[in-house]
C-alpha cells in the first residue's frame, strides 16, 4: 500500500464517525464493472455500490446526460416545476401501474414517507386508533427513526428505543402468523417482497397474496419496499410482478438516480391526494439533475435490453454458486435471482470477502455469514466466471484449512 494510500485511511479513522467497517482501499475511480484504488490494483465489482451502480461506473450515457443537466440546473425549489420529475413519474407510473409519484433523496426518507401515509390514510379511513404496522422479521427498510421502526433486526434498534408505538413483526410466509397480527387498527403491512439485507429471502407468492387480501379486508394499505429489489435486479421491472400482487404503495430507490441521490413513493389513484397541500416535502428530493438521470437510466435499461441480460447472465451466475455450494458442506443454500443472490454459510463471511479483495474482487456480506451478490446489471457472463473462479479459490483456501484445523484438534483429543 502506498503512503498516500496510508494517509488518507488514516484521515478517515481520525475525522469520519467509525459507523461503518470500512475494507483496508482506497477507491480512485471506476470503469464499466471494475473499481481502481489509488494505487492502480483493479477489482471486479460484485456489489455495485451496494445495489446502486445499476449501470455500472461511468457509463457514457449517464456521464453525457448529468454533464448536459449540470451545465443547465442542478437544484431547484420543489416549488417550481421542472421537465424531468413529471416525465420519470410518469414513466415509472407506466411502469408499475400505479398513478402518482413522489419523490426524495434516498430509500429511508421514502420509507418515512410511506409511514406518514399510512398513518394519514389510516385516519382518514378508521380514526386515531387506526395506526398499527405489520412488517417482517428479518426486513430491513433503513436507519432513520421511523424506517428502523420497522425494521425486523433488533441490532439496528436495541441503542434507540423505543421506536414508533403499534408496529408487529412476523416472520417471512408465515401465513398464520400474518392473519394473526393483521386486525382492524392495523394501518398498513409494509413488505420487501425480498428480504435483501436480511439475507436474499424471497416471499412467496402465497404470502404476498394473503397480504393483499388481508390489507383489503382490515383497509390497510399493502407497502411494497422494493428499494434493493426493484427496476431490474430480479430480471423483471419489479419483484412483486411475477406474482401477479399489486400494492397500493411501492417504494423505490438504489438505481434510480444513477449515483445521484434519488427515491421514489409511488402510489395508486385512491391515496393521490391523501397527504393534503404542506403535509409531506423534500427540499433535494427530485431535483431536475436526479430526475434526468433517472430518465436516462429507464432509457438505457429498455434501449440497452438489460432485463434480458440480468436473467440470461444471472442465471449464469446461479449456476456457478449452486456449483460451488455442490462442492461444500460450509454452504447452507444459494439463494437469489436474476444478478440478486445470497450465498449462505455455516461460518463467518467476513474472512472470505476481505481475501477475495486481495484476489481483486469485491464480495459484499450481509447477516455475518451470508456472502449478498448485487452487481451492476451490465456485467457478463466472462466476468462471473472471473468472480466465481476467485470465489472458488477462496473456499477452497479457507475450506480445506479449516477442515485440516478441525481434524488436528479431532486427532488432539
């Protein structure tokens, strides 16, 4: 490692608050869906900004089109119109079959945002009493006040409490579970049709249907919380769609922007007006450089054909997981679709992500022991067998040592 390298690490330690584990590099710039430090050494990317660099790094229709909207406006009252947050809630709308958009700076202040809807919605329809949340154990929605509220993982919550007042947790499919918690003060359920943080945990159809059913009968709103999963990572616009279950809210973020910024609160024609003129804003949500951006990520994603990329080389790179977890009792399961995938262990991942950097490419992990796969949609099928042949190196190393530890201590006693 370089002194410069050395120094500016140093500087983080010394003045950024330690709230992240931050990797031993220095990143300098990226291309496509690799990532260079300062001192040169390249990685492969596998987690595309944790979900948000959809296209990649510097790609050249993001570049001409934020350079071209910079050189215009960058930022603008939310109380003046601009041409490009119509035209992205539009075409979200199109995409999505919901009616009105709303727009904020990240995925947390969406969530926020669809908490005071529901609220609101809810007193509208059934009185003060009408405030409770469903949401799911193991979900992870964000770390603002109210998005950890509802989030189903007590380590984000246990140094905060307590959090809003009336929300229930239940477990992922469990259909009981869920019509027991689901009553007439319930105001909302609030799912990730999948469980990224929490592990790449697919919801079944099933369970989304009843939550459909459920939200109807109690007149609650059904949230869908597709800021990891949605706009392309499952291989279809959204996850929820191949099931057939539509929502009255759905959320959006990660991708949208293309760097920038930028989420989304989408919501069917019966709650359009239900926030009422002041109740809710944004002062940086939808700025006419995010909403451009935005716009030119949805042309280059249907232009460019990335959704059939994503199936055809994420179902590449399921292929190869399922063959390495074929290979290693540590494995538990592989889980995932399109280029979101989950490989879950029976030790630490930690480890195993830091040695991958060391070979050149970039592991992201989740749930201590799940190594979470989220890559730019544009990688291909050469750069997964790149990933997965160092993958294979590095279960290979770690696997065999192991093995050979526990064998000695097995002989030892």
């Amino acid at each position: 490692m370089s002194e410069a390298a050395r120094e500016i690490l140093a500087r983080d330690e010394n003045y950024l608050l330690p709230v992240y584990a931050r990797y031993p590099v220095v990143m300098e710039r990226g291309e496509g869906c690799t990532l260079f430090d300062i001192d040169g050494n390249q990685y492969l990317d596998m987690m595309g900004g944790l979900g948000v660099n959809a296209l990649g790094h510097t790609h050249p229709r993001m570049l001409a089109a934020m350079a071209e909207q910079a050189a215009k406006i960058v930022h603008l009252s939310p109380q003046f119109s601009n041409r490009w947050a119509s035209e992205l809630a539009a075409r979200l709308c199109r995409l999505s079959g919901m009616s009105g958009a709303f727009f904020s700076t990240g995925g947390s202040e969406a969530v926020e945002g669809a908490l005071k809807l529901a609220r609101t919605a809810g007193r509208q329809r059934g009185g003060n009493r009408k405030h409770g949340i469903v949401a799911l154990k193991g979900s992870y929605h964000g770390r603002t006040f109210g998005s950890m509220s509802v989030t189903g993982q007590e380590k984000y919550s246990v140094d905060f409490g307590p959090g809003l007042p009336g929300v229930h947790f239940v477990q992922r499919n469990d259909l009981s579970g869920l019509r027991a918690a689901v009553t007439d003060q319930t105001c909302a359920i609030l799912l990730e049709p999948v469980l990224g943080e929490g592990g790449v945990h697919f919801l079944s159809a099933e369970f989304l249907s009843e939550a459909r059913r459920l939200a109807d009968q109690a007149g609650a709103l059904l949230i869908f919380d597709e800021i990891q999963s949605g706009l392309g990572r499952t291989g279809e616009w959204f996850a929820y769609s191949r099931h057939g279950v539509q929502p009255d809210v759905l959320i959006l973020g990660k991708p949208l922007g293309g760097g920038i910024p930028l989420s989304a609160l989408l919501v069917d024609d019966e709650l359009f007006h239900s926030f009422g003129m002041a109740k809710h804003g944004s002062t940086l949500g939808g700025t006419p450089l995010g909403c451009r951006l935005g716009v030119e990520f949805l042309d280059v994603m249907e232009e460019e054909n990335i959704l059939e990329r994503v199936r055809a080389v994420g179902a590449r790179l399921g292929e190869r997981l399922e063959q390495l977890a074929a290979e290693y009792d540590e494995v538990v399961q592989v889980r995932g679709a399109g280029l979101m995938w989950g490989v879950e262990l029976t030790v630490p991942a930690r480890p195993l992500a830091e040695e991958g950097l060391r070979r050149g490419v970039m592991f992201n992990v989740v749930q201590g022991n799940v190594l979470r796969f989220l890559p730019p949609l544009i990688l291909n099928e050469a750069q997964v067998d790149q990933a997965m042949e160092v993958l294979g190196a590095v279960f290979a190393e770690a696997f065999t040592s192991r093995r050979a530890n526990q064998a000695q201590v097995a002989n030892v006693a």
